[in-house]
C-alpha cells in the first residue's frame, strides 16, 4: 500500500492505527495545526465505513442518527453498501429507508447535508470508542 501525501493520505493512514496511537496522533496534530486537524478527522470516515459495522454496532448507531437522515445519506451510496444496510434491519426500519430512498429527488444540498450529520454521528462514535471500525472483519474485544 503507497501513501502519497495530503489530508487524504493521513487519514488512510490513521485509520489503520489503533484507536490510543490514533488519539495521540491526531492530539498532537491539533496543537500544531488545527484546520488541518480537523480536516483529516473528517477524512477518517466515510459512509462506506458503515459496511464493517457489526450488528450490535449498528444498532447503538441508529439509536443516534434518524432514519430520514440515514435514507438520505445513502441516495449516493453504492448499491452493495445500501444492500448491506438493509439487509441488516428489521423489516419495518428496512421500509422506511426504502421508502426514502426510493421517495422523490432531493436537492443535492439536502442529501449532503443529511451525509454530513450521519458521517459526523459515525465519527463521534468512533472516536469515543463506542463504535470500532474493525475493517478486517474481525469485532476487537479487550
């Protein structure tokens, strides 16, 4: 795997980190510049990251973040990441995702912003250790 620098970059990087060393490093990158800071934590998670979520992970997720929002968000997911969502819901949250999904176009900005709460939801989660974004498949117990 080659790195080639920026934000981006970064944030790959420290994605692949354990959550202390991650912690420290982001810390440190805080005092020296925070726009940059804040910038690759945005980075660090994407929709896509929802896929390696476990059952129980995404049940204490959707408690915070509503399904109108979470519908939206997905309008421009890959098929296979909406496909894995819904497959993981009761039938009655699955209909109601799919309904908005489904439901009349939206303005970008609406679909962006609702991407931009569920994204910030996720990685508040993430930094908290609430939820572990285990992208080997594999839920970590301590």
């Amino acid at each position: 795997m080659s790195f080639q620098g920026g934000p981006k970059e970064a944030a790959r990087m420290l994605a692949l980190l354990d959550p202390e060393s991650r912690k420290r490093i982001m810390g440190e990158l805080e005092a020296k510049d925070p726009k940059t800071a804040q910038v690759v934590r945005t980075l660090m998670v994407t929709l896509d990251d929802l896929k390696f979520l476990t059952i129980r992970m995404l049940q204490e997720f959707l408690k915070t973040v509503s399904l109108k929002e979470l519908g939206l968000a997905l309008r421009r997911s890959s098929p296979e990441l909406k496909e894995h969502l819904l497959s993981q819901l009761s039938l009655r949250m699955r209909e109601e995702v799919q309904e908005i999904l489904q439901g009349p176009p939206q303005p970008k900005n609406i679909v962006e912003d609702a991407e931009k709460k569920v994204l910030k939801i996720l990685l508040e989660k993430v930094e908290k250790g609430e939820i572990v974004l285990s992208k080997d498949g594999k839920e970590q117990l301590v």
